[in-house]
C-alpha cells in the first residue's frame, strides 16, 4: 500500500513537470517566433508604415517608443495567455468527461486534460511557423495586414479578403488544416488517457472542445461588430 502511495506520489510529481515543461517550451517557441518577425520581418517599420498614413509623425514615433518600452510586457504575458487557452481548452474536455463519464474506474484530474491541451500548442506552433517561412521566403513585399490576415493552410486565403465583413475574417481563418490536426491531438489524447473507444472520444472533443470553439467565435464576432 505504501509503494502504491509513493508510485502516485512520484507520478503526480512528473505530469507536473512535464506539464510545466510544455509550457515552458511552448513559450520559448512563440516567444522566438515573435522575436524573428520583429527583427527578420521588420514588423517595427510596417507599424510605422501603417499609422504613418492616419497619424502624425510625432503621434507615430510616440507610438513605436512606447512600444518599445512594453515590448518585454508582450513576452512576458506569452506562458499566460498559453496557459489560458490550454486551461479553457481542458476545461471543455473536462466537462465532456463529466458528461459521458467514458471510464468510471480511472480518475482523471485536470492536470491531464491540460496536458492533452499543452500538447496540442505545438501543432499551433507550426502556424507561426509557416507564416515566419511564408513571408521571409515567398511573399517578401508584405504589409502589417497582410501579416495580420493571412493563415496559412487556411480556407480565407482562397478569398478575396477585402470583399468580407471584418466580422467573418476570424471565424474563415479558423478553418484550417492546423485547427484539424489539433482536433484530432486532442481526440488522440482523449483515447490514450481514458482508454475507450476512439470514436467515443471523437465524439467527445465534438460535443466538448467543438461547443466551447463555437463559443469563442460567437464572441469574437460580437466583439468585432460591436467595435467595427
């Protein structure tokens, strides 16, 4: 019985090392994305380029100092912002485990649910990735919207952007290649932690992760017409 207590001891130990660490290489990831289209994108003189034509010169250069004195508040809230979307994205299995209660001899605490979550962070890496290879390597003659609209893998690139309502460009943008690979990690995951069938847990992150997703775009596109 001690052994058995000292097992889960050092288990419970390791998910939260390695949830940590997922973390933390996550934040090390975009943080460095971040840190490549500052200074290979030049992203600094596209904000210039782009208020310079709706602000004065003096209000612009205001703008970019004071910019550069937050810029370490932008990295710094990076492991927050992860952290919030993977416990909002667990959160949403969690519920879709109460609601089927798919394996009743196995305790699933929420440190799991967000492991499945943080790992699904490293398929959305691959966006910032491709967009980085994207505009450094293809399209080199670029704007600050361009950056801002495009997604790569995505079904709004095959649309005329500018022809859309300000309010549908989030929710095309969503449909993507990447948002499919990480249903399916979080599907994958589901499998592996609750070791049931694989469509039970395909139709779990359905019901689950697919209402909480419908939510957020829901209000997302309040927002942006309230604001527009």
């Amino acid at each position: 019985m001690e052994k058995e207590k000292k097992y889960k001891l050092e288990y419970s130990k390791m998910q939260k090392v390695n949830n940590y660490g997922l973390l933390f290489l996550v934040t090390l990831f975009l943080g460095a994305f971040a840190f490549l289209a500052k200074y290979f994108l030049n992203t600094e003189e596209l904000i210039y380029n782009f208020y310079s034509e709706q602000l004065a010169q003096e209000q612009v250069e205001k703008l970019i100092q004071s910019q550069e004195k937050w810029q370490w508040l932008g990295y710094a809230i990076i492991p927050l912002l992860v952290l919030l979307r993977s416990s909002l994205v667990a959160m949403c299995l969690s519920v879709g485990n109460f609601l089927y209660n798919l394996n009743e001899t196995k305790t699933i605490k929420f440190k799991h649910f967000l492991r499945i979550a943080l790992l699904g962070e490293f398929v959305l890496l691959l966006v910032g990735l491709f967009k980085f290879g994207y505009f450094y390597f293809i399209k080199t003659a670029f704007t600050l919207q361009d950056i801002q609209q495009y997604y790569p893998l995505s079904y709004i690139n095959f649309l005329d952007i500018e022809s859309l309502q300000p309010w549908l460009v989030y929710p095309l943008q969503t449909i993507n290649l990447f948002e499919i690979a990480y249903f399916f990690v979080l599907v994958y995951g589901l499998w592996k932690l609750l070791e049931n069938k694989f469509s039970k847990s395909f139709e779990m992150v359905v019901v689950s992760y697919g209402t909480g997703l419908l939510i957020w775009l829901g209000l997302v596109m309040f927002l942006t017409l309230n604001m527009s």
